[in-house]
C-alpha cells in the first residue's frame, strides 16, 4: 500500500511542476527592466493571445514609456 501511495504522490507532484515554473512579478520586473533598460512603473496580470502575461509599463532613460509582456509561464519578453 505504502508503494502505491507514494506512487500516485509522485505522480502528482510531476503534474503540478509546471505550475512552479510561473514566473512572479518581480521577476516580470526584472525582465523588463532588462529589456527596456529602464525603471519599472508598474507591473499587471493580463491575457495576449488567450494567454497569461505580466504587462510591465517602463521609463526608459530616453524618457519614454514602454510597455513589456512577460509570459507568465516562459519568463520571455514579447
């Protein structure tokens, strides 16, 4: 019974490893503020092609506002 069980735990915890793989919004931030080299003004959960992303709004040293998307599940910039 003991093998069964911590089967179908392992089992479990494979599935939900995706799920870990989210990126956080500070990592988002980070993201971003590589990209647009820049200080970050605000970062959001929005969807870009039925998918999860982090809109991340960025003040350039230009001065200029640029608006990152972090896909939530890859991390990579759009």
């Amino acid at each position: 019974m003991k093998i069964v069980f911590g089967s179908i735990c392992a089992a479990l915890i494979l599935l939900a490893a995706p799920a870990w793989a989210d990126i956080s919004r500070d990592g988002a931030a980070a993201v971003a503020q590589r990209v647009a080299s820049g200080r970050v003004l605000s970062v959001e959960k929005a969807e870009s092609g039925g998918r999860p992303v982090w809109r991340v709004k960025v003040l350039t040293g230009q001065g200029e506002v640029r608006v990152i998307l972090v896909d939530v599940a890859t991390g990579q910039a759009q």
